[in-house]
C-alpha cells in the first residue's frame, strides 16, 4: 500500500542528504518521474505509478498552500518541512500543467553553500582581497550577476557575514530568506501581501541603515531605488541577471538608469558560474569561478573598461581546470569556451 505522507517524507529526506538543490515531479504518459538535482544536474531518482502519483501530487499541494482543485493554472506555494532530525528544511514549490497532468518542483532553499566563506565558495585570495576593499568603502553599489542557478545568493551571503553588524545597521530584502544573517535584519519579501523589492526598498531607507542587500535587482523601480540610496550614502549589495561583468552597465541602462548615475554609483560587479567539482571518483560539490570587475572611481571611461576587469571568467575556469579542480568539458558547459589547457 502506499502511504504518501511517509513516502513523500523518505523523499525529501534523500533529497537533503544527497544535498540535492531541487526535486522534480515530473508528470509523463505512464505515471510520475522523480528526478533530483545535483550539483547542478538532473538525475533520475525512481518513477511511480499514476494512482500513487495523484495522490503524492496533492499531498505537496495541499503542505505548501495551494488549490489542490485548480489543476489548469500554475500555482507557487511554500513548506516548512521537518525532518526526523527535527531540522526545518524551507521548500519553495512551483506547479505547472503539463499534457500529462501536473508538473512539480521543490527548490531546497538554504543549502549549505548558503553557510561558506569566500574561500569555501572557491574565490581565490587576490580576489577576495579585492572584494573585502570594495565591500569597506562606506558607500556605493556592489552587484553579482549571472544566470539563474550560478550561485549569486551564496556569495551575497558570504560578503554579508563578512561586515560588522554590531556597528552597522545591516538590513537584507530578500524572497525567500534562505539562511540567518547573525546580527542582520533580515525581511521576507511578500508580493501577495504587498510588500514588494520597491516597497520594502522604500521603508528600509527610514530605517538608518548603512548597509542594505537587495536580493534581486529585476525592474526599473528597485533599480531606481538601489541607486538612490548607494548615491545617498548607503551601501547597497544586490544580485542582478546578466552574463558578464561588464553587461551590468548595459542591464541598468536598459532598466532606465541615466549613465552618470551608473558611473557615480557602481563600485564594481563580480560575476560568476558554478563547476561541479573534480575528485579522484569523479565529481562531488561544486566551486564558483568568478569575474571581477572593480572600478576605482567614478571617472571611468566605459568605452575602456575591460582593463578593470580581472579575473574574467576564461581566466578563473582555465586555472580552475590547471589546478585540477574541475574539467574542461564542465567549464565549457557553463558557456566559458577554454582552449589549450
């Protein structure tokens, strides 16, 4: 017989101790396949029958607040699940309506990438100093970008701790919380409830803070505002979608920020990938390689740029792969062609 909750419990246990980043339940012709991903890659876990797979799709729905009768809408809904260890594991769940029924995925949120260092992460030590001299200056805006899954968040997490929060006010927006600041205010963003990146932006600004992390810098109001308040003398991390460093100047742009507010805020960008980590067995873990971009003043002529640039990402995956530390076959997945190595 098949007894859902405890099933679905054996899952998500399995999940977090292979230190899986998301569950897909994904809906086929014959049933339901269960896949984890890790280390950035799929892997197909087991496929369950379609009477058992009603009954395990309504079960996330119905633990992470959704309509288990509306099956033609997508739908987002949240799970604080526990574990026998009796640790909280936050899922962030996300239905879709397929041919075949409804399409699931659990994102893990808070996994220990979330809890590294600099170092851990595998920023090298003469970009981490530069990093730390950057992240000292009193204001200005410090960006991270890359594509969705490139391991942003960790980062901004590792920068954060290293700040002195018992002299500082810092204050983090973020959706979702994914690990605790110590000594940080940290908000949950909730659209549904109103509060919103620009809103909560707004508040923040009234709260007295020197530092302020944004978790995602998206549209032209929230850009607006992190620029504000990095011009008014705050110090303003944030997580922004491009592929290189330097695309950041285009991505603001586009967003409707004027060039000189551009040139009078941005501190620098450090861009990133994430590799699947090389171990005599094959891969376990990952390791971020980074590009940095750091500018020296607000003087920079933009036209000239790329010499502010170092590392750039080639550079950071053909040492990673010199190393050892990873492949060549795994850094050219991430979109960084090496050759010669």
């Amino acid at each position: 017989m098949f007894q859902v909750e405890l099933e679905l419990d054996k899952l998500i246990s399995q999940a977090v101790t292979e230190n899986a980043s998301d569950i897909h339940f994904d809906a086929t012709k014959d049933g339901l396949l269960i896949r984890f991903r890790i280390d950035g890659v799929l892997d197909i876990h087991e496929k369950i029958e379609q009477d058992a797979a009603d009954k395990l799709i309504n079960r996330i729905k119905i633990m992470s607040g959704m309509d288990i009768s509306e099956k033609r809408l997508p739908q987002d809904g949240r799970w604080c699940w526990q574990g026998k260890d009796k640790k909280d594991v936050m899922l962030r769940v996300s239905s879709l309506p397929s041919v075949y029924g409804e399409t699931i995925v659990c994102r893990i949120v808070g996994s220990e990438n979330c809890y590294k260092s600099l170092e851990q992460l595998g920023m090298t030590e003469e970009v981490r100093q530069i990093v730390i001299n950057l992240l000292q200056r009193p204001y200005g805006l410090l960006l991270i970008s890359g594509p969705t899954g490139s391991g942003k968040t960790s980062t901004l997490y590792a920068l954060l701790r290293l700040l002195n929060t018992v002299t500082d006010n810092v204050i983090s927006l973020e959706n979702p919380v994914e690990a605790d600041i110590p000594g940080a205010i940290q908000v949950q963003i909730n659209p549904k409830a109103g509060l919103t990146f620009p809103k909560a932006l707004r508040a923040v600004l009234r709260q007295d803070p020197d530092t302020i992390m944004v978790g995602e810098i998206r549209d032209r109001e929230t850009a607006e505002l992190a620029v504000q308040a990095a011009l008014t003398g705050h110090r303003v991390l944030a997580t922004i979608h491009t592929n290189t460093a330097l695309g950041v100047r285009e991505r603001l742009l586009d967003m409707g920020i004027e060039d000189y507010l551009v040139r009078a805020t941005l501190l620098g960008v450090i861009a990133q990938r994430l590799v699947r980590r090389k171990t005599s067995c094959g891969f376990c873990g990952r390791l971020a390689l980074y590009e940095l971009l750091a500018l020296p003043d607000n003087s920079v002529d933009w036209t000239h740029c790329e010499q502010y640039v170092r590392p750039t990402l080639l550079e950071s995956g053909t040492l990673a792969v010199r190393m050892g530390l990873t492949t060549v076959d795994e850094v050219r997945r991430n979109g960084i062609e090496i050759r010669g190595v």
